[in-house]
C-alpha cells in the first residue's frame, strides 16, 4: 500500500466518526436536507474504502475484488435514490461531499510533510471523483431500468383484454399503435383466448389516432394470429376519417370484419354467437 493510500485509509480509520459528521455537514449545507439513509450510506461506504485501501485496491480502477464492497453500496445508493425520484447530479454530490473533511483531515495530518500532503490530496481526489463517477453511471443505469419496467408496465395496463359476454373478449386501443406495443395487445389477446377458449375477439381502435400502413399491417397480423387459434375477430372504431385514410392508402382490409363503433361490433358478435338480446316492454 502506497503512503498515499495508507494516509487516506488512517484517516479513514483513526477520524471515521468525525470524518462522517463533517460529510453529512457538507452535504446538508449544498443539498438543504439530508435523506433518512444517508448517515447509514455514508458509513457503508466509509467501512468499504477504508477495507479496500488496507486490502491494496488501486484507485485506477474500481473494478478489482477489494472494491466490491464499494461498488454494492453505491449501486444499492444509486437503487435507491432512483427510486425516490433523485437526479443523478444529486446523487454525485452525496460522494462529492466526502472531499471537504477528509481534506481537512490529510491538512491536519501532514501539516509538516507538503510532499506528502499534495500526493495524499490529489490521490484522494482521484478517488472520491472515480467514486461520483461510478455512482452516476450505476444510477443512469438504474433509471434507465426502471423506465423500462415502467413502460412494460404501462403497455401492460393501457391494452386490457376484457370479457364483453361469453365468448365474446374485446381489447380497447387507446394511444400510438407500434409494433413493441402490438407485440403485448397479440401475446395478451392470444393467451386469454387460449385461457378462456373464447370464440370472438373485438380490437376496438376507436382511441387510436391515426392508421398508417405500419398500423394497418400491426392489426393485420393481429387477426391472422387470432384466426390460427381457431377464433375470429371483429375490428371496431373505423371513423369517416379513418376509412378514408384506409382507402387511400391502398390497404386491402377484405376478409375482416369491421364496424363504426365498438357497441355495434357487440352487437354483430352476439348475433354471430347466437346471443339475442330484447328490451323488457315492461
């Protein structure tokens, strides 16, 4: 272990509980506030560098096995204030904040050794800078997952398969129509007629706002899936401006069943399914 590396770790070692209170002071006066986690982060991280400095982990990289310790804790940091909604910048800035008392700290210790001092220093800031860096990567990494979940998790919502009678499931399309979200509308219309063994579908693109060829072809391959199940399937929604547009295009929409409104392909479903439904005169 290099002097550098063995004066940050004494430091570390010798003043951990001061070296943690003028940290969380720091961070108060550049943040304002501090989260509920941070002094239980701040020491997690303290304990994990002060054990991969004595262990002879080199700052260079962060890769080694003595930083795995260090690496959890800020990747769980990172988890965890993406989470709550933090930014990444915030989030640096919690590392960052470690520079000012250990600085104090080497000034004190090596107040008589400025060769010492200078390389302590610049060693130290390499450090807590590969740390930021680290931890804005780890949680630009993490939002990115959880937009992710997210938004499988909002096509999951925003295309609900519901039963309209027996026999008869109805999928009402709000929004774009793209091939990750036709994905999800096929997957989850084709495992609830399996599930159900439903006869008739009805794809209701009544929100939809625009049909190009892409959007016709998405609903195409929709039906024909639906149709090697051995169901059928009824497309409502067709506005004025969405039959023209269909027209001029050129897309060939023979062979499928379509109607203006979703209450009128109820009803052409019921009558195909032998369902006749009367008003009580009474």
């Amino acid at each position: 272990m290099s002097k550098e590396y063995g004066a940050i770790a004494q430091v570390l070692r010798e003043d951990e509980g001061a070296t943690i209170e003028g940290w969380l002071k720091e961070l108060q006066a550049v943040q304002g506030s501090l989260h509920a986690s941070s002094k239980a982060e701040a020491s997690a991280l303290i304990a994990g560098l002060r054990t991969a400095l004595e262990a002879g982990g080199s700052i260079e990289s962060l890769d080694g096995p003595a930083w795995a310790d260090v690496r959890r804790t800020l990747e769980d940091l990172s988890a965890t204030r993406a989470a709550k909604g933090d930014t990444a910048g915030a989030t640096s800035v919690f590392v960052l904040a470690l520079k000012k008392p250990l600085f104090v700290r080497l000034q004190a210790l090596f107040a008589s050794d400025a060769a010492l001092l200078a390389s302590s220093l610049w060693a130290l800031t390499t450090l807590v800078d590969r740390l930021a860096l680290h931890t804005a990567t780890t949680f630009q990494k993490t939002r990115e997952e959880l937009i992710r979940r997210q938004q499988e998790d909002l096509l999951e919502l925003s295309t609900p398969v519901v039963k309209l009678w027996d026999g008869v499931l109805a999928v009402p399309m709000i929004g774009t129509l793209d091939s990750n979200r036709t994905q999800v509308v096929m997957e989850t219309l084709l495992d609830s007629i399996a599930k159900t063994g439903t006869g008739l579908a009805i794809i209701d693109i009544t929100g939809v706002p625009t049909v190009d060829t892409l959007v016709a072809q998405h609903l195409l391959k929709t039906v024909t899936a639906i149709r090697l199940m051995g169901a059928d399937c009824i497309i409502s929604g067709i506005r004025p401006q969405i039959a023209q547009t269909i027209v001029h295009l050129g897309i060939d929409l023979q062979g499928i069943t379509t109607k203006a409104t979703l209450a009128d392909a109820l009803a052409l479903a019921l009558k195909t399914t032998g369902w006749r439904v009367m008003r009580n005169e009474a």
